[in-house]
C-alpha cells in the first residue's frame, strides 16, 4: 500500500475530529508466546490503518492545527546491535522520509513531549480498554498538567472513543484496499481449490490445513486470517474447531474454513464438501439447502438494504429446507419468530471483512441496521448444523455440519462476489475433486 494512502487517511481523520483535539494511538506491543519466545508480532490494525508502520514500542499523534507538524510519530531508535538479531527499525530519524510524518521522536522521549502535545487541547481522542498499560501512563500525564493548573497549566477536559470516527473510515474501502482484499480473495480461492483436489479418506484434518498454509505462505500470506478450520464429520459441528487432528472418514462431509490475510486484509471462506469426493442423498438435500439461502442472502447485499436483509433472507430459505426436510415441524411464521431454528442454524450469516476478520464499525446506527453502501464488504455465510446427538433429527442427518461462506463487495450496481471462483455448486465441487 503507498504510503500515501495512511496519509490521506490520517487528513481525512483529522478533519473529522473536534477542534480543539488531539488523537493518540499507542502500536501492538510483542506479546510472549512461552518463556522467551514472542508471538510472531503483527502490527495493531487500526495503527497500520494510520501509518503503515510495522513496528511494536511506537505512538502516534494527530494533533490537528499544530505548527510544527500535525503528524507525529514516536518510535524506537535505530541500534545496530538489536537490528543485527532482530532486523532493522525505521528509527525516528528517519521516520518523516519513510513514512510521511510530520515529526518523529524517540519512543523513551514520549513522557518528555506527549504531555507538552496535550497541554491546551480540550479533547483527547484514545483507544481507551485496548492498551491498558498506555492508559494508565495518559491518564498520568493528563494528572500531571492538572496539577499544574493553578500556575496557568491548560489540561485537556474530555476523553473521547477514537472507534467511531476511525472505524467509519475503516468500514468502507478504498480502490487501493480493495485490491489487496481481491488479492487475499484470490489467494483463498486457489487454497480452497487444492483442499478439495488433496481430501480423500484417511488424510488427516491436519494435513489439510497444512495444503491450505503451503498455498497461503507461498503465494505471500504469511499469515492466515484467522486459525483455519478443519472439521471432517462431526466436528464441522463445532463451531470454533480448530483441533484438526482427526482423520477423515470416507462417506463424511469436511468443512474448511480458512482465509489468508494479505498485505493486512483478510478474507473469509467456507466449503464444504464430501470426503470421497461424492455427496450423498441426505448430503445433498442439505447442502442444497444452504446453498440456495446462500444465493439469496447474496442477492439481497445490495446497496441501500440494512444489513440484517442478507441474514433474514438466508434464514427464511433455510427454515423453509428444514421444514421440506422435516428436520423442523410448525408454522414457519412461528419457526422464525420464536428463533427455534437456532437449533440448527446457530450463528448470523454476515459480518464486516477488512484489516480484521471481523472487522471494525457499528452494526446499528442510532438502534436500527445501518444500510449497505458501495465499498463495504461482509461475508455472507450461511450454515445448517445436525449434531451427532441431535434428538429431533433422524439418523441419518445426524453429525453433519455444513457452511458455504463468501466475500461480497457492495458495489453502486449491486455486489461482487470476491470470492466466487472457488467451486460451491455441487457438480463443479465433484469435478474439482476429481480433476
Ligand atoms: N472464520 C470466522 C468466521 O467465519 O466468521
Ligand atoms: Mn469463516
Ligand atoms: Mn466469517
């Protein structure tokens, strides 16, 4: 991503703030994954939003009307002995060239120069809850110029959620984020592909998602999205399974579940499809089910709808199945009303896609479902889960868990289907497997 692109997005936050405030943004810290060993870090999303910067131990400030630089970036100094184990750091030095800042300081200067920032600024905009340690160090420094308030000292009044403002911005994307989100998409479909051509009976759930790592790392997704899911039989029941140490019994249905990030940006999708390469009757006649709630829901992410239509169109098609299938009896009217569908139809068919899986922006605006705009982007991912001791359902249904999930750009005309490549109509499924 150019850089500067996180700088058109820290003028259009800028503009968006009170006057009279300041914004700051504290980076990731490294977190430890045993006694010594870190996590591999990845940089917090709404700080790489802003800056692009990828290091830990660094802040941001956005300090609107400023005459030495609005932009203001602290960050670790350059140290060749650190930078010989560890790599090279930017260094505040260099900071301004790099990464279009105004200003750059060293992070050890921060106590010295934040509180000198906030001084004579009526609005601090944080992230307050998401770095407790830099919480309490602001609201230090903010005490501090309290203190000196009788000697003239200005301390600022009113802390401010930075989300809103920020997380609007996030929620609709932009030429340059869309091309990496189709990049992600089309790093996930080519994984997908070659999940279905390696299942056969007796693999383990494992050495599928190592296939789909293989495709995400060696095409430059280091990471994926979100831990992959591997459920063979059963366990696609699960809703969070991530074990994927069975092995993977011939007749059963896998479900994967598995996005690469890129560059950032995520994606997230879903099939599912049968061990041996063939579904079965009852196989079938669910996987249809959902399928057809899936076209659906995707005809309805149209620009101007709420953002519950996909979800409640998904839903009516499915209760509709179960109903067909007798895997639910009753008026579908009260089915739907009194949520028993639940039962089978556990989670909510959409949510936001972007630098987080999951990602940011209110789902209601002022108590009711914000509506669809071009630029945003959901998945739309219906499911129908019959556990393995599921009373109501007969034996035969019994331990199938199916998910068809896609990523959907709204677009001025409609939508696009980021994802549409990967094979989910069951013949193209079964010509996949056999290819
Ligand atoms: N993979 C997480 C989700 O589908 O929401
Ligand atoms: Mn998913
Ligand atoms: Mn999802």
């Amino acid at each position: 991503m150019a850089i500067a692109e996180h700088r058109r997005r820290r003028e259009r936050l800028m503009r968006m703030m009170e006057p009279g405030s300041i914004a700051v943004l504290p980076a990731a810290e490294e977190t430890m994954r045993n006694r010594d060993t870190a996590h591999l870090f990845r940089q917090d999303s709404d700080f790489y939003y802003l800056t692009g910067f990828e290091e830990p131990g660094a802040l941001l400030v956005l300090a609107p009307g400023r005459a030495h630089g609005e932009v203001i970036l602290f960050c670790q100094e350059r140290d060749p002995v650190f930078e010989r184990w560890n790599g090279e750091r930017v260094g505040p030095d260099r900071a301004q060239q790099v990464l279009a800042v105004d200003d750059a300081f060293p992070m050890g200067d921060v106590e010295d120069i934040l509180p000198g920032l906030l001084e004579g600024r009526e609005r601090i905009y944080v992230t307050l809850g998401e770095h407790p340690a830099f919480d309490a160090d602001l609201l230090g420094w903010v005490k501090g110029i309290r203190a000196r308030e009788a000697s003239g000292a200005r301390p600022p009044g009113e802390f401010v959620a930075l989300r809103h403002l920020l997380h609007d911005l996030r929620l609709v994307k932009s030429a340059a984020e869309l091309k990496l989100m189709r990049k992600a998409a089309g790093i996930t479909v080519g994984a997908h592909l070659r999940a279905m051509r390696t299942t056969k009976p007796g693999l383990t759930e494992a050495h599928i998602e190592a296939e789909i790592i293989h495709e995400f790392m060696r095409n430059g997704a280091r990471f994926p999205a979100y831990p992959c899911i591997v459920g063979a039989g059963a366990n696609a029941c699960i809703m969070h399974y991530v074990r994927n140490d069975a092995t993977m019994k011939d007749g059963d249905l896998v479900l994967v579940d598995a996005g690469c990030e890129y560059q950032y940006y995520a994606s997230d999708v879903t099939r599912t499809f049968p061990i041996n390469g063939r579904f079965t009757g009852e196989q079938r006649a669910v996987y249809e089910i959902v399928l057809a709630a899936q076209a659906a829901a995707i005809k309805a992410a149209q620009p101007g709808a709420h953002f519950n239509v996909p979800h409640e169109m998904a839903i009516d098609v499915m209760v509709d199945g179960l109903l067909n299938e007798g895997l639910l009896n009753g008026d579908k009217a009260e089915i739907i009303e009194a949520g028993t569908y639940q039962q089978f139809c556990v989670h909510k068919t959409s949510h936001w896609l972007g630098i987080d899986v999951h990602d940011v922006g209110d789902y209601r605006v002022d108590g009711t479902w914000r509506a669809l705009e071009p630029g945003m982007v959901i998945t739309v991912e219906p499911g129908i889960y019959i556990a393995k001791d599921e009373p109501d359902a007969p034996q035969r249904f019994r331990g199938m868990g199916i998910r068809i999930e896609d990523d959907v750009l709204i677009t001025k005309t409609g939508n696009e289907v980021l994802t549409a490549a990967a094979p989910k109509q069951i013949d193209t499924i079964e010509a996949a497997m056999h290819g």
